[in-house]
C-alpha cells in the first residue's frame, strides 16, 4: 500500500484504476478480491461498490470491466 500513501508525493494520473476491492452494497465489508476483509489501513470515499485509486486518494463507485486495473484481473470479470 506504499503507493496509495505516499500520493500526497506528486503522483498524477489521468484515469482512474481499480484497486481489487469491492463490496456488494454500502452496509457490507470492504473485501479484496480474493476474499479477504479490508482492514481499514486508508480511507475509501464515497459509497460505491468498486475502490479505485485517482489523484486525489482512494474513492468508490460503480465497479465496470471498462476500468484500468492495478492488481490482477480476474477470468470472466
């Protein structure tokens, strides 16, 4: 998680990338995903389903395949 904590430094992209958390509603979990529970070691702004990093942290919205991704994809997603 070095780099999300350390965008403060200068980092500037132009998109948006999904990080490999997510959740199915507002009132569960943070989960990565592989299955495990987001232990709350940042903030996640906004109230959506699909955590992606963008110049100015970590925010959250609609999770979609048309999204740059940071971790690995999974098959079929």
């Amino acid at each position: 998680m070095e780099l999300i904590l350390h965008l403060d430094e200068g980092w500037k992209c132009h998109f948006d990338h999904w990080i490999g958390l997510q959740r199915m509603n507002d009132q569960e979990p943070w989960k990565w995903i592989n299955g495990t529970i987001f232990n709350k070691s940042f903030e996640i702004r906004g109230g959506g389903t699909g955590a992606y990093l963008n110049h100015q942290g970590v925010a959250s919205g609609t999770s979609g395949s048309e999204e740059r991704w940071i971790c690995s994809k999974p098959v079929g997603k």
